[in-house]
C-alpha cells in the first residue's frame, strides 16, 4: 500500500503541482506587449490624474506601503506612501492647476518573472500656481513597478534634473 | 473501500497544502541570504574603483543596464556603452578612496528575483594626488538576479536642485567664482 502511495505521489500529485506553478509563468510571457501597455498606463497614471484631479487614480498608481519611496528633484525624499499623500492638500487646491504631461524617450523593462518592471525616461510636467508657471520640464524619471494582485504599482520613483 | 477514500480525501488536502506553499510568491521581506550578496553588489558599484579591476566592475552590471548620474552627460543604455563611459576612469591619475552608503534600504520584490534600493551615497576620490568627495548623492537603484547572478539594470544618482554643495558647484564652474572674487 506504501509503495502504491508513494507512486502515486511521485508520478500524478507532483506534476500536477509543478505543472500548475509553470503555467502562470508561461502565461505571461505570452502576454508580454499587453504587459508593457499596462505598464506604461500606469507609468502615465502617476500624472494624468493631475488634470481632473482624480486622487483615486493617483493612489492605485503607488504603492500603498511604508516601502514606497519617492525622490523629489528638491531636497526632499518621501518614505512610504502617507508621506506622499501629505501632499494631496497642494495639489487639491484651487490654486493648483495642472495643463498637461509628457513622457519622451521612455524605456521599460519586464523582470524575467514578468512581476516587476522598471523604467526611464525624460519628463515634462507643466502646471500652474496661482496662475504662475510651476513646472518640471526635461525632468528625468526611473521608476520601479510591481505586479500585485494583477495590477501595476510603482514601488519606487527618482526625479531629478542633471546638475550640469 | 474506505483506503480509496482516504487516498482521495490526503490527495486533495495535499494539492491544496502543496500549492499553498510551492505557487505563493515569496515573502519580500529576504529570508533568503539575498541580502547580504545584494548590498555588496550595490557597494562594489561604487566600492571597485579603489581596487580598479574593471572586469570584476563590469560583472556587476546587465547587459541592458541603464543608468542616470549627477551629469547630464551621464546618461548610459547597455554594457557596451558604459564601458566607453568607464574609459575616463582608467586614467592611473584617478582612483576611489572611501565610499560610504547611508540610510541603505533595499526591498525584494515578491517573487525574489528583483530587488530596488534607495540610500545616500558618499563617495571620494582622488585624482593628481587631490582627494574630493561627492556628499550625500541620492542613488537609487534596481538589481536583477540573472543565471544565479545579481546585477544592476537601473541606477538613478542625483543631487536636489535646491542642495548642490558648494564643493561640487566649484568644481564644475571654477571660473564663475574666479570671476567673482
């Protein structure tokens, strides 16, 4: 009877397993352009909220944990994404208006998991202040995003501007 | 009988468990000594350059790697560039003399094979015999373990527009403060 379970086990239950863990795998790979297009969708969410103002958009685009980390041009690092939501009362206000965004020269890369990817490209962010110019422009921009529960967040962004 | 039942009663309990365990994806928090290689990848990034052994630099890096420094020179796309970026520093008059890595954090993705970072890097140097330091560099970061391997494929350094040290303004436009003075 041991032997008979043991056979069993080796020859039916494991492959199953094994076979059932490498299909989600290969599932991805298959679907590895509509992947980049949800990537980038995200990418470009992370600012297209900005226009109509949809903080429920901008806070599905991010991580919601103490480990996002977001690096500001400015002297300012934001750790974790309460840090981040600190801001909504700027961008909420009135006196806050953004026109318009534009990614140039993006480059994104899938993980060989297909689970994480990453990205550069150069930015323009133009908005406005009490009606005054407040904009990034030529901005540069890496970022990191995860797949969770089937959908992509940034987990990690860097803006800078080159220093000379 | 009844020892079907149970076969078919353990088999279905057992995929369950079995799938449970082998299909979750790791936890991110790195239980896996990960760490400790990922770390001394990210230093020997900065690390080699007191050594100078530029292949031992080149392994740290994916052939599709990209990477951002404080220059708006510095953009790099792929091995093959960054090795032409690299020749300026096989000049025998530079060479690294001390780096440290502050407020290093690194996160593992959940299926383990990725990890992101973000710290605050000092790194000295010295060239004909003059030793300066680039403060508080804020460098991030990503690493992929390929083929049982990590390398970087992103890294990100930058100075906030509003905090460029003085030290760093003065290498770059000497003359401006000449002028001045």
């Amino acid at each position: 009877m041991k032997r008979f379970l043991l056979i069993y086990y080796c020859f039916l239950v494991i492959p199953i397993i094994l076979a059932s863990c490498q299909n989600k795998v290969t599932e991805a790979v298959f679907n590895e352009v509509e992947e980049l297009k949800l990537v980038k969708q995200s990418i470009d969410n992370v600012f297209k909220w900005a226009v109509s103002k949809d903080f429920d958009l901008f806070y599905r685009s991010i991580a919601n944990d103490s480990d996002f980390i977001s690096v500001t041009p400015y002297n300012r690092v934001k750790f974790g994404f309460s840090e981040d939501r600190k801001d909504s009362s700027f961008w909420g206000s009135p006196d806050f208006r953004a026109i318009r965004h534009e990614l140039y020269d993006l480059h994104i890369k899938l993980s060989q998991n297909k689970d994480v990817a990453w990205f550069f490209c150069y930015l323009d962010d133009i908005n406005e202040w009490k009606g005054e110019p407040a904009s990034w422009e030529n901005a540069r921009w890496t970022g990191v995003l995860e797949k969770r529960n089937g959908k992509w967040v940034v987990v990690q962004q860097h803006f800078s501007f080159a220093s000379e | 009988m009844k020892t079907l039942r149970s076969i078919r009663l353990t088999t279905v309990l057992s995929l369950l468990l079995a799938g449970e365990i082998y299909c979750q994806p790791a936890s991110p928090t790195d239980t896996s000594g990960n760490y400790a290689t990922v770390k001394q990848t990210i230093e020997q990034a900065i690390g080699w350059a007191i050594e100078k052994d530029f292949e031992a630099m080149y392994n740290l890096w994916a052939d599709d790697l990209f990477h951002f420094w404080l220059f708006s020179d510095s953009k790099v796309i792929g091995l093959e560039d960054f090795k032409k970026h690299s020749e300026v520093w096989k000049d025998p008059e530079f060479r690294g003399t001390s780096f440290a890595f502050k407020d290093l954090r690194i996160v593992f993705s959940r299926s383990g094979d990725v990890a992101w970072y973000s710290c605050f890097l000092d790194d000295c140097s010295t060239y004909k015999g003059k030793e300066s330091c680039l403060k508080d560099v804020f460098q991030t970061g990503v690493l992929e373990k390929r083929d049982g391997r990590w390398v970087h494929v992103l890294m990100h350094g930058s100075y906030p527009v509003d905090k460029i040290p003085e030290n760093y303004v003065r290498r770059f436009y000497s003359n401006l403060f000449e002028t001045k003075q």
